[in-house]
C-alpha cells in the first residue's frame, strides 16, 4: 500500500481550498450572483477525506500511527480558531442582538462546542429556509459533520489495515451505502440528508478512496492530468453556478460536484501544468492557506452586520461584512491559527492540547447553558409540579405571570423589572402549554394548588387569545369563575398583532420595508378576541392593550424600534425592542395594581350566567 511517489505537499490543493471557500464566501455575499456556492462545502468534505486519509495511511504504513497523536493534530489545527470564534460570537451578540436571539445563539454555541451543530440545526429548519442573521454559527454544523466522521474512520483504517483488499472492499462499501442513503433521504427529507453524517459521509469517503488508489491514480494522471482537471472543474463550477436551494439538495445532484472535486484532486497528484499550475499559484495558495480562519469568521460577521444594521442599504453592509471578514480571517490565520498549530502539535504539547481542548468544550456548554437560562425564562414541568419558576426578591407582595409563549416572552423583562421594583415574581409559564381549564392536557390543576399556597396580589395572564376564545365563548369566563379568592387582581395582557409570514429583518434589509400589515384574518380574529377581553373588566379584572402600542395610526405594525432593532422575535412574539415600547406604561400598570386597595375578586357580570367547566377543580 506505498504512497512512495506522491509529494508530501500539492500546492495546488491550496489552490483548490481557495475555490471552495471563495465560492462559500460569494454565496454568502451574492446569492443570486452564485446560487450554488454552497457546494464549496462538499468540495472541502473530499479534499478532508483525501488528506486526512493520506496521512493516517502514510503512518499506518511506516508503523508510527497514534490515535492520540491523530487527535492531538486535530485538536491543534481545529480547536484554536474553533473556540476564539464561538467566544467572540458570543460577546458580539451579548451586545448587539435581542434577548431572545442571544439565548438562541447561546443555546447553538452549546451544541456546537461539542459537534453536534447540525444536530441542532436539524430540529430549526432547512439550510436555506433558517432566517440567518440570527445564527452566526449556521456554517459549523459542516464541522460537526466532520469531526463526527473522524471519530470513527481511523478505528476502520486501523481494523482493516493489513488487508488492502478488505481496506478498499470496506470503504467503497461504506460510500455506497452512504451514497443511497443519501439519495433516498433527500426525497422525503433533505434537511436530514444535508446536515446528518450518514448521509454526507460519502463524500468524504470519495476522498479516502483517492488517498487509498493515489498510486494507481497518480499514475493515470501523468497521462489524463489536463482532462481530469478540466472536467473536475467543468463540474465543480457548473455545480457552482447551476445548483441552487430550491432543489432537494443533496440527493443525486451532489454527486456532480463530488466527482468534480475527486477529479480535480486526481489531477493535482501528478501534474504541474495546465489547470494544476493555475491552482498552485501564489495568490490562491494563500487564499487557500487561510481558508479555515477565513471560512470560521466569516459567517458570523455576516450575520451580526446583517442583524445590526438591517436598515443600511446593500453597499455599505457588503463592503463592511467583506473588509472585516478578510481583517479577521488574516488576524485569525497569523496570531491564532499559525502559532497554534506549530505549538500544540509538539511533542511535549499533548497533554496541553488534550485538557486545553475539554476546558475549552466544558466552559463554552456551561457559558451557553448560564446564558439561555438567564435569557429564555419558562417554568420546567418539574417546576410547575412544585411552585412554579420563583424568584424571591424579599417582598411581601407577590406576582404571578401566567400563559403560554405569550408569557414566556415576558419572563426576563418580568424578572428584571419586578426585581428592581421589590416585588416577588412567579412564572406559570411554558410554551405550547395549556394553563387554562377546559383545555387538553391543561396545567391547570396545578396553577390552582400554587396560587391557593401563596395568594399572589396580582396574577397577569398573558395568552394567545385569538387561538382560544373563538373555539369556546365560556373560556375566559371558567377562568376568571375559578380564579375567585386566589388573588386581589387580574390583568389581562391582550394579544400582539400578528406580522404576515414572510415579514422579517430580511424583508427590511433586502425590499428596504420597515412597516407591515396585520394579514385580515388575523386582525379580525384579535379584534374579536379583544372585545371579549374588554367584556370581563370590572373592579378587579383589568386590561392591558398591547397592540395599541405597536401599530400606527393607519393599522400598520412598527417593526423596527427607536434603537434599530426589530419589535419581533418572530411572526407572533415579540423581542425585547417590542417589548420596550409598552415596558414602562406596563410596569407603571403592575405597580399600581400591587398598591391598590383590595376588593374581593368577584366575576364580571358578563360571566354570571356560565357555569364552570366540570372537573376541573375538587
């Protein structure tokens, strides 16, 4: 199984990593200009197979190969610039996004600290439909792709080694099997397809097998060097160029570029002219060079640029996500990545690299797990069985929020503020949750038994009530009934309009729209869930209208606030921007409800003739 004949060091193979992350960048920057620039990705998936397959064989062979120095040259070329981009991902969106965003970016750096990036971003959408400016570390799930895959290939090339027929018979095997799986999941589900390893691990197997024949290839392409390169480049650039999201990709249409990829690969191993001089130049090599730190940092600078700045116009965005992509990736490359890679691949670096690596992964998981409890509030199921999420702020005056995701997008805002106000706060609050009675598999039960133990002075339900009140007109009425002596007053928050469903920061960013319109039938079924509301105030039942402050004279909706942000999370929840619009009328509201004198909670008139829903309290 010698490699005797192939060079260390293929120049043109930095050329070739300069391709694929200029195609990946220009996608990024000019989807339009270059709809199938994401296959840069399968591209840097077969040159990974090949070198990295290439050097386990070349020690394999000379009898020298370590799995703790396999990973310890993994851990210095990988984790350096890994971790340093997580890190400032993190503090950039600390200080420029939402609440709501922030907790999810942290939630993705927890995932991704520990390769399972495109785990998690199997369960947000597909690739091409996730709202992007949100997920600066979208890109990683092709990392997490390959670090799963090298968890276990090298125990393959390290069972299978002294048979080269079984070496080849396994790994062709394996590509095969990988191959239909692919093509047979990208029908019914692509997103599967693109982001899970058994369906991608082909294509870094296509690589292993070029590392496997580099002798036999290498001696076909003294001859076929010129047409390998060309048709490699035919199919890489065509994929480039006539490839797109729209398709079920990867299925069949990956094999194309995968091909291409190999083929161009194949002409690199034995051929200094033609096409191979072009990629062994030195500006590509350089590009090339710095491919990693430039393909890590890119991303999320343009989505916090993106994110930030939605109301700039294109040419200014471009210019600064471009200059700062390129500053950062050259910084990364020579003060990170370089020095990094020479010191932890030492001899006397391993043990460094290997506990520097588990500090690195176990502070990014408690770092991501600190920042989305503190930011995405929500009573767990274990929680609503005790007392509810409470925060003791040493009152004698106690609030409870009550509600589904209509609450929890509250629960920071409530927990901040009712703490600096000196009053105990309480979170009956999950999302996709019934708490009222009537309901499916409702909470109620419980809510009943928490707010009886503390009688609260105030309870706030805020819930989605243009989904509930129109499917049953004695709902709120068995809610206010049953509420009877739990509390001294009832505010009811009422619903946020609904934005239509292809509003967002990307529609303002790209159609330069800032102001949206309640879709009709959505406007409609608010307006009657708020005559409804506005029915059952009296003395101690009270309402708060929150859509008053967020649509304008006209009826339209405000979506970007005073601070250049959005006023929404998303369709129908509101970030922090949108709830400042109303914070301080709110809070001024709670406050004053806290201190007013009590009165019996007694139903409104319009609830006297309901009965209660049976069953629901014993």
């Amino acid at each position: 199984m010698s490699q005797q004949h192939i060079q260390s060091y293929i120049p043109a193979i930095d050329g070739y990593r300069a391709i694929a992350v200029v195609s990946v960048f220009l996608f990024h920057t000019f989807p339009e200009m270059l709809p199938g620039g994401f296959i840069g990705v399968d591209v840097f998936f077969v040159i990974s197979g090949f070198l990295i397959t290439r050097l386990i064989l070349k020690e394999l062979n000379a009898e020298r190969f370590s799995l703790l120095n396999f990973y310890q040259r993994r851990i210095a070329r990988i984790f350096p610039v890994f971790f340093a981009a997580i890190a400032a991902t993190l503090v950039a969106a600390a200080a420029l996004y939402n609440d709501q965003d922030f907790a999810n970016v942290a939630e993705a750096a927890g995932y991704t600290s520990v390769f399972l990036a495109n785990i998690h971003l199997l369960t947000l959408g597909s690739y091409f439909g996730i709202e992007h400016d949100a997920q600066p570390l979208l890109h990683y799930w092709s990392l997490a792709v390959e670090e799963q895959f090298y968890v276990f290939f090298p125990l393959l090339l390290m069972l299978v080694w002294g048979s080269r027929t079984w070496l080849l018979r396994s790994t062709i095997a394996l590509l095969l099997l990988s191959l239909v799986l692919c093509i047979g999941v990208s029908l019914e589900k692509p997103r599967w397809a693109f982001y899970l390893l058994p369906t991608r691990a082909w294509q870094l197997l296509a690589g292993a097998l070029l590392a496997i024949y580099s002798d036999e290839i290498a001696a076909a392409a003294r001859r076929y060097s010129n047409v390998f390169a060309l048709l490699g480049l035919s199919l890489v650039v065509g994929g480039m160029v006539f490839l797109s999201g729209e398709l079920s990709y990867p299925g069949v249409y990956a094999i194309a570029p995968t091909l291409g990829a190999s083929l161009l690969i194949a002409a690199c191993l034995q051929s200094s002219t033609g096409v191979v001089a072009v990629l062994s130049a030195r500006p590509l090599r350089f590009v090339g060079k710095i491919s990693y730190s430039l393909y890590i940092w890119h991303w999320p600078i343009f989505c916090i640029v993106d994110y930030r700045l939605m109301t700039w116009s294109a040419e200014p965005r471009v210019l600064i996500k471009v200059l700062l992509s390129l500053g950062l990736a050259l910084l990364s490359y020579y003060l990170i990545e370089t020095p990094a890679r020479h010191y932890l691949n030492k001899p006397g670096s391993r043990n460094l690299a290997l506990c520097g690596s588990v500090f690195a992964i176990i502070s990014s998981v408690v770092a991501a797990f600190q920042i989305t409890s503190t930011h995405f509030v929500f009573a767990r199921d274990s929680e609503l069985r005790a007392e509810g999420r409470f925060y003791d702020n040493k009152s004698d005056h106690e609030v409870v929020l009550l509600g589904d995701s209509m609450a929890t997008m509250y629960g920071a805002v409530f927990r901040r503020e009712l703490r600096d106000l000196g009053l105990d706060f309480r979170l009956l609050a999950s999302p996709a949750t019934n708490f009222l009675p009537g309901e499916a598999g409702t909470k109620w039960p419980q809510v009943v038994e928490i707010l009886r133990e503390h009688e609260p002075e105030l309870i706030i339900i805020s819930y989605a009530w243009r989904g509930k009140l129109h499917l049953n007109d004695n709902f709120l009425c068995d809610t206010l009934q049953q509420l009877e002596g739990l509390s001294s007053q009832i505010l009811l928050l009422t619903d946020v309009p609904r934005l239509p469903d292809d509003a967002g920061r990307a529609d303002v960013r790209d159609n330069k729209q800032n102001v949206f319109f309640e879709p009709d039938f959505s406007a409609s079924r608010r307006a009657e869930a708020l005559t409804i509301l506005t029915s059952v105030t009296g003395q101690a039942v009270s309402l708060f209208d929150v859509s008053s402050y967020l649509l304008t004279e006209d009826g339209a909706i405000q979506f970007v606030g005073a601070n250049g942000r959005a006023t929404y999370h998303d369709t129908t929840h509101l970030s922090e921007t949108g709830i400042e619009t109303h914070k301080s009328e709110l809070f001024s509201r709670v406050q004053y409800l806290v201190d007013a004198p009590s009165f019996p909670l007694s139903v409104p008139a319009s609830c006297t003739d309901i009965k209660p829903v049976d069953g629901t309290l014993d």
